[in-house]
C-alpha cells in the first residue's frame, strides 16, 4: 500500500477506490441479461457511490460521525475460485468476483483504519470496512441462495 502524507490523500486515494467499484458494478451490470441480476449490479453501484459522496463530504467538511456495526461473515468468498472479468460470463461468476472486491475492499479500509492517528477517521474507514463487509454478505448469501442451492 502506497504510503500517505496527508488526511486529504487517504481521503482521495479511498474515492478513487469507491470509483473504481462504480465502474466495476456498472461494467458487470452492462453484462447481465437477466434484468434482476442487471438490477442487482446497478444497486450496488449506486450504493459505492454513495460511499464516494460519503467520503468528499468528510474531505469538504470535515465531517467524521459514522456508525460502525457488527457483520455476519459466511465466509464463502473464502472457498471460492476467482474468476474473470468476461463478457460471457455467467452469474454466479458475476457473484464469486463480486465478493472477492468486497473483500478486497474490507481488508483496504482495515488496513486504512489502522494507518491514521486520528480517531475520527480511523472510526470513518472502520465504518466503511463495515460496508464493504456487508456487500460482500449480501453476495454470498445470493450465492448461497443462487448457486449452492442446487448442490
């Protein structure tokens, strides 16, 4: 992880990330036939760019208040098999990639929460290692739901 001089370039450097999700989830959605799980994508882009606004708003204002709650992890994201990003790829492999990024994202802002002395913000990244977290549970239990259900 590159290291960081500031507040406001962990701040940038976490917006960044947040885009890139947006991309990510749009480009997945894009791929999608089926409307529900096109849906789904849309959602959970619309959802990191919350996040992105989320954090401008701490960057702009200085505004650190976010709740931090516990998360339910199935650990399903563990046991699978990454795949590739393709454009014929089929929905559970959507899913298995989603929930790698999500937990990507959750050991990125932990690691983040760890890097900085002000408590303020080390509470804002926990808070969205919680996020993460619970996008990578909702991924799973569609997995679950989806995938292993015929198993």
């Amino acid at each position: 992880m590159q290291a960081f001089s500031s507040v406001n370039e962990i701040l940038d450097f976490a917006m960044q990330s947040e885009q890139e999700a947006v991309d990510f989830y749009t480009s997945l959605a894009a791929k999608m036939q089926n409307k529900e799980m096109k849906e789904t994508f849309i959602q959970f882009a619309k959802e990191e760019v919350g996040h992105k606004a989320r954090l401008q708003k701490i960057k702009d204002e200085g505004l650190f208040d976010m709740e931090i709650e516990r998360v339910n992890d199935l650990k399903i994201a563990d046991y699978v098999v990454r795949t590739k990003n393709t454009e014929e790829m089929e929905y559970r492999d959507a899913l298995v990639l989603a929930m790698k990024r999500e937990k990507a994202a959750f050991k990125l802002y932990t690691k983040l929460s760890e890097r900085v002395d002000n408590p303020e913000l080390k509470r804002v990244f926990e808070a969205l290692a919680v996020e993460e977290s619970k996008h990578k549970l909702r991924f799973e239990i569609e997995y679950d739901d989806y995938v292993m259900r015929d198993n």
